[in-house]
C-alpha cells in the first residue's frame, strides 16, 4: 500500500513511517500543511494519516476540506491530540474515515489504516464471505465451516462478519467495539475477549485448523496460519 | 448632569415662541451648553446610570413640552383664531358692499357698523389712493402696514387711547385700500399671562425633571452597586461573596439569583478541578512510579534482550493504563462542562440495555455471576444515548466485577410519568456506609476495591452523567451489595421541543 503520513511531530512521524516501512508500505511523508496538501492532492494514495494541528497555515482538516472538494476519496484517518468528542464529530465531519487519538498504540494504527484501505474495494454488495472452509451467508444469515453448520447469535453472527470481512487483517478491540457494538468508549473490563473466546468455542473447536488468531498486543486476525 | 436642565428649558422656551404670530419663527438653536469638553461628555454617556437619568429626563421634558403646546394652542391659540376669523368674516361682509354699491354703500356700512359695535373692538379705516381717510375708526394709515393678506399686530391710536390691535390690509378697486382689524389688547393680556404660567411650569417640570433624574441615577446606583461589590470581591480572590437579595423578589432579585447560581456553578467547578488536580498528583504517581521503575531496572539490571523486551513492554502497558485514566478524567471533564447537552434526543432506553446486558452477560456467564434483566420493551427517554449507555455500562461493569462467583446482578429499568429510573444491584461486598457518600468522588477506591483492577473514575463518571441529565446516581445497601439508582428525569416539553 501507499501511504502518505502528515505529522509535524518528528518522533512520531519516524515512529509511524518506520512501522509502515516495516508493515510493507510504500510511504510518503510531509512534515507541514503545504507539502502534505500538495503531496494528497498531486500524487495517487491508498491512505493518509493526518494530524490535525500542523505548521504552515494549513491543518489537517483544511487539508480534509480541500481533498474532499476536489472529490478526492482518498481514505484517511486523522490523528490528533484532539480526543473531545466534539473534536471528532468535527473531524468526522469534515471528511475523515477514522480518528484516532494520541496517545494511540501502533498496532492500532496499522490495523485501523489497513483496515480504511480495504473499504470501497469490493466491487457491489457482497452476499458471501468465505475465509478458507468457512462461509458466512449474508443473505440467508448462515454459517458453515467444512460444510457443517453452526448456529451462532445474531450478535457472534455480526462479530464473525467482521473478522471475515477484514480476513487477514489484524482486528483491534477496540475496532470491534466500534464496528459490531457501534461502543465509542472503552469499557473497563475486557468484555471483547471473552466474546472472541465465545465465537472460538463454536467456529474453531470442533475443528482441526483454529482460524480465529490472538495478534499480541494488538487484537485478533482471522487466517488459516497462526501469527 | 450639565446637560439635563437645559433641555426642558430649551424646549421651553421654542414652545413659548413658536405660536406667537408676531415674533419670527425661532429656529430651535443648537445646543448652546455642549461646551464641556467632548471626551467628558463620551465618558458621561458610557455610563448606563446617566443615560438612564437622561432618558428619564428628556422623557418627562418631551411630555410637558407637549402638553404645555396643546394648552397654548386650545387657549391663546384659539382667540387668535377667532380674531382672525372675525376679520374675514368682516372682510368679506364689506367687499360684498362694495360690489353692490360702491365706495358710498362701504363708508355706510362701516359707520352703521362702527355704531353698532357694542365691544368696541372693532376697527376700520377706508382710505384713498393717497392715504387719505374717507371712513373709520382710526386717525391715519400706519406706516408699516404694506402688505396685503399679511397679519400684524401693532399698537394702534385710537380716540386718543394707544392699545393693541391685529390688523389686515385689503386693497380695494381704483386704488382705495381698507384695513380692517379688531382690538386684541385684553386677550394679549391673558396670552402674556398664560405664557408666564406656562414658562414657569417648565421651569418647575425641568427641576422636576432634574431631581428625578438623579433619583432614577442613584437608585439604578445603588442596584448596580450591591452586583458590583459581589463581583469585585470576587475578582479580588473572595470567592465566597455571594449578591445580597433585597427579597422583594424583582428582577433585580431575579437577577441576583441568577448570578448567584452561576457562582454557585463556577464554584463547583472550581472544586472539581482542584480536586482532580489533586487526585492527579497523588494517585497518577503510583503507576508513573511503577513504569519509571520498570524502565530504569531494566536499563540497569536486564541481561538478555528478551528481559529488556518485557520490561518495555510492561512499562508501555502500565503507560496504557495512565493514557486511560486521563482519556477517562477528560471524558468526565468534558461530560461536566455541559457541552454534550447540544447531542440530546430522545431515545428508547431499551435496546440500549438489551445491548449492555448482552455485552457484560458473556463476561458475567465466564466468572458464574446470572445477570438478569427486567424492563419493559419500550423505555422512552431523553439525553445523550452514548453517556447513558456509558454510565449503564459502567454499573453493570462494577456490579459484575464485585460479584462473588455464583451471584445474581440485576438490571432493571421502570418509565415513570417524571423520568426513567435505571437501577442496577450486586451482591457483592457492598459500600461502606461512611463511604458512599465519596464513592462518585474521582479516584475514590473503597476496600473492598483494592484488589480489583480500575482507577476508581467509574462512578465519577456515572454521577457526571447524571448531573448532566439533571438526574442523581443513588446507592444503597442491597443486603447484601450495592443498589445504584440512576435517575433521569423527563425532558420538560419546551426542552425538548
């Protein structure tokens, strides 16, 4: 993937473009508004980290703004020290597919980037999902792994969506918080573990092959190989 | 105050003359007192006090000067009128004369009509093309009488007594010319006398004026006053002034409570920052303690780059772990701050705890504590959906954290008429009855609470929640464990509007 990584803060813009680099991205950075607007707006990405508040004139959301205008539907995710939750209704607003804040913890980063780069590139609706001997019928709201079925909750039906969906991808809890709750806050107890270890219980016990895989410090990731 | 008194005067005095026919029409002259230097009287009108006085003042002048305009004009005016419409009225009786019978007709009919002016007001005078006498009442033609069709009032000589007399020159055919007017000397008495009384009426309204003026300053003064020391002393560091009430219950008082709520609110949040200010250095300095140590014992005492690697990686968690208390202190921050009011709607609390209770059951399930629900389907209720899910969350959080294994969390919600009331129950170790007063407080850990992982914000946030619905978080013993109420009060209609 290419990436282009606006961010003024030199520790974190080497952080951020290392770990990218080590990801296997391509990846582009401007330290101020003016090259960052510039680089988005003359050259082809697949995603754009964005901090809000930067040097040169022009902030992240002007930037947004301007993008947005030109009809340029980039994905980006902002990245800002702004955690209010006006901030990020603003950011949302102008234009943005994610918002993290920082602090933020890499691994989340890279799972919310690759995850916003994926959007928009399943060419129409989607009916099936299928991850190796697993299939999830979004019509008919089946699943079957080496063609027996298994019966799951509508809400394990909505959290194996999610992991398939992002199939290969690692998947923070907080990203499943948000996608399969709609929970924008962090519950204190780790509530999402035990729901992944529920959803084990039915789609990888009774078979050879764990498909549902534990990424430390970072989530979880649906594939056929362990991490 | 400089200026209040002569504007009523001022006013006066144009009321006085403009009326009058005789004297020429007075422009009203501009303010002849405006001497004070200009920065002065910018500063005078910058104060609310002295505007309001002047207001009160030109209001009052403005009214007299009205009123004393309508009596000059129902009175003086009127026998003004009447002359002058006694002259017409002669006037036009005689040039029909003339036309009839000629000059001789008109010298007979002013004789017949001198002699059977019973007042003895009337006066003619019929003269010829030189000026001459022919007929009436008055010796000669005065001099300064040209115009015809124009008014004047003059003294005029007659039968040897000089009096005033209102005259108006007609110019008849084959150059005669007649002046017909009629003794005004007695009504130029009383229009003199009235126009004494009417000034010092002014005179009077404009003391009048001047006095009411100060009044309506000082008691504006005194108003302002009892407000402004408040402020001041507070701005001066007292934070404890409040504005005194006069108890009259006006909209002063009503004021004065306002501004007294508000001090009330700012003194609250006052002490909420002081007290997370302080709960910070004391309570974010264990975990600071424990990463730096990590870090430091690593740097000194790892061997191998795996011990090195977890050391990091626990510091970076423990790192984690104060980001989160922060993010969670900001959340409550900004959940008192009130801004989160504009996010509020109505909602069905329902689905919302059908999904809390779908989150933690799973967590419940794993540690054999049953959490049980009892609500109705349809919970109508009003605020912001995310915090009231939060604070929910929150509850049933702790309820299943403090519950020994093999106990029952219930979560039951009731719709009253007035509100919707969310009341969450463990049996757990329960709060002390000494502590639950401060178990919102933030950072606030109880016994009980020492072994189980958290920052103690849970509550806190849970009553900022509440606070912020103009609701209350309530706990009770539940015998054993903990009853939490929260109460969310229904939105008034126009609210809600």
């Amino acid at each position: 993937m290419r990436i282009l990584v606006v961010e003024d803060d030199k520790d974190v813009a080497g952080f951020v473009v290392r770990g990218l680099k080590e990801a296997g991205h391509v990846v582009e950075h401007a330290d101020n508004g003016r090259d960052g607007l510039f680089l988005a707006a003359s050259e082809t990405f697949d995603a754009v980290i964005l901090d809000r508040m930067l040097p040169g004139g022009i902030d992240g959301l002007k930037i947004l703004e301007t993008l947005r205008g030109q009809k340029n539907h980039v994905p980006v995710l902002i990245l800002s020290a702004l955690a209010e939750v006006d901030e990020r209704v603003k950011g949302l607003k102008a234009g943005g597919d994610d918002y993290l804040t920082k602090p933020f913890a890499f691994a989340e980063l890279l799972a919310r980037v690759e995850a916003l780069s994926l959007r928009g590139k399943s060419e129409g609706p989607l009916t099936k999902l299928v991850v190796e001997d697993l299939e999830l019928d979004l019509l008919s709201r089946q699943v079957k792994r080496a063609g027996q079925k298994i019966d799951l909750q509508p809400r394990e039906f909505r959290l194996l969506e999610y992991l398939m969906r992002h199939a290969g991808q690692v998947v923070t809890r907080t990203m499943l918080l948000e996608g399969v709750w709609d929970y924008h806050f962090d519950p204190q107890t780790n509530v999402i573990d035990v729901h992944v270890s529920r959803l084990r219980q039915k789609v990888d016990k009774p078979f050879p092959t764990p498909l549902i895989q534990t990424v430390r410090n970072a989530g979880y990731m649906l594939r056929a190989e362990p991490v | 105050m400089g200026r209040v008194l002569p504007l009523p005067l001022r006013e006066g005095e144009n009321v006085a003359a403009t009326p009058s026919p005789a004297a020429t029409p007075s422009s009203p002259t501009t303010v002849p007192s405006a001497a004070p230097p200009r920065r002065s009287t910018l500063f005078l009108f910058r104060s609310a006090s002295f505007r309001f006085a002047v207001v009160y003042a030109v209001l009052l002048a403005a009214s007299a000067a009205a009123l004393a305009m309508f009596l000059w004009w129902s009175t003086a005016g009127l026998l003004d009128r009447q002359t002058e419409a006694a002259i017409h009225a002669d006037a036009q009786g005689l040039s029909e004369r003339w036309a009839e019978g000629g000059l001789p007709a008109l010298v007979l009919t002013i004789e017949d009509r001198l002699a059977g002016n019973v007042d003895d007001d009337a006066i003619y005078l019929l003269t010829d093309p030189m000026m001459r006498r022919i007929a009436g009442n008055l010796e000669r033609w005065p001099a300064s009488v040209r115009q015809p069709a124009a008014w004047y009032e003059m003294p005029v000589r007659r039968a040897g007594i000089t009096s005033l007399a209102r005259l108006q020159r007609y110019d008849l055919p084959n150059g005669f010319h007649l002046l017909i007017g009629r003794d005004v000397q007695v009504r130029a008495q009383l229009r003199t006398l009235l126009t004494d009384a009417l000034l010092w009426a002014l005179v009077i309204v404009g003391a009048m004026a001047t006095a009411g003026a100060l009044l309506v300053r000082s008691l504006f003064r005194r108003t302002l006053a009892n407000v402004s020391a408040t402020a001041t002393a507070i701005a001066a560091g007292d934070f404890a002034q409040r504005v005194k009430l006069s108890g009259r219950g006006d909209e002063f008082d009503q004021l004065a409570e306002t501004i007294n709520d508000m001090l009330d609110r700012i003194g609250r949040l006052m002490d909420g920052v002081r007290q997370v200010s302080n709960a910070i250095a004391h309570d974010l300095r264990t975990p600071i303690t424990r990463a730096r140590t990590r870090l430091e014992d690593a740097a000194l005492h790892a061997h191998t780059p795996d011990d090195l690697r977890a050391a990091i990686e626990r510091a970076t968690a423990d790192l984690d772990g104060i980001v989160a208390v922060f993010q969670a202190l900001m959340r409550i921050a900004e959940i008192e701050a009130g801004s989160r009011r504009s996010a509020f709607c109505r909602f069905d609390l329902a689905p919302l705890l059908g999904d809390v209770a779908e989150l933690y059951g799973a967590v419940a399930e794993d540690r054999q504590v049953s959490l049980v629900v009892a609500a109705p389907a349809q919970i109508p209720a009003y605020g912001d959906r995310d915090l009231v899910q939060q604070a929910i969350a929150n509850l049933v959080d702790n309820a299943v954290k403090f519950s020994p294994a093999g106990g029952v969390v219930r979560l039951r919600a009731m719709a009253h008429p007035d509100g919707v009331e969310i009341v969450v129950a463990d049996q757990g170790p329960g709060i002390p009855a000494g502590d639950r007063a401060r178990a919102t407080e933030r950072f606030f850990r109880g016994e009980a609470a020492r072994s189980t992982p958290g920052a103690g914000l849970g509550l806190a946030l849970v009553q900022a929640v509440a606070l912020l619905h103009q609701g209350s978080l309530r706990l009770e013993d539940a015998e054993p464990g903990v009853q939490a109420t929260l109460t969310l009060p229904a939105p008034d209609d126009a609210a809600a509007g």
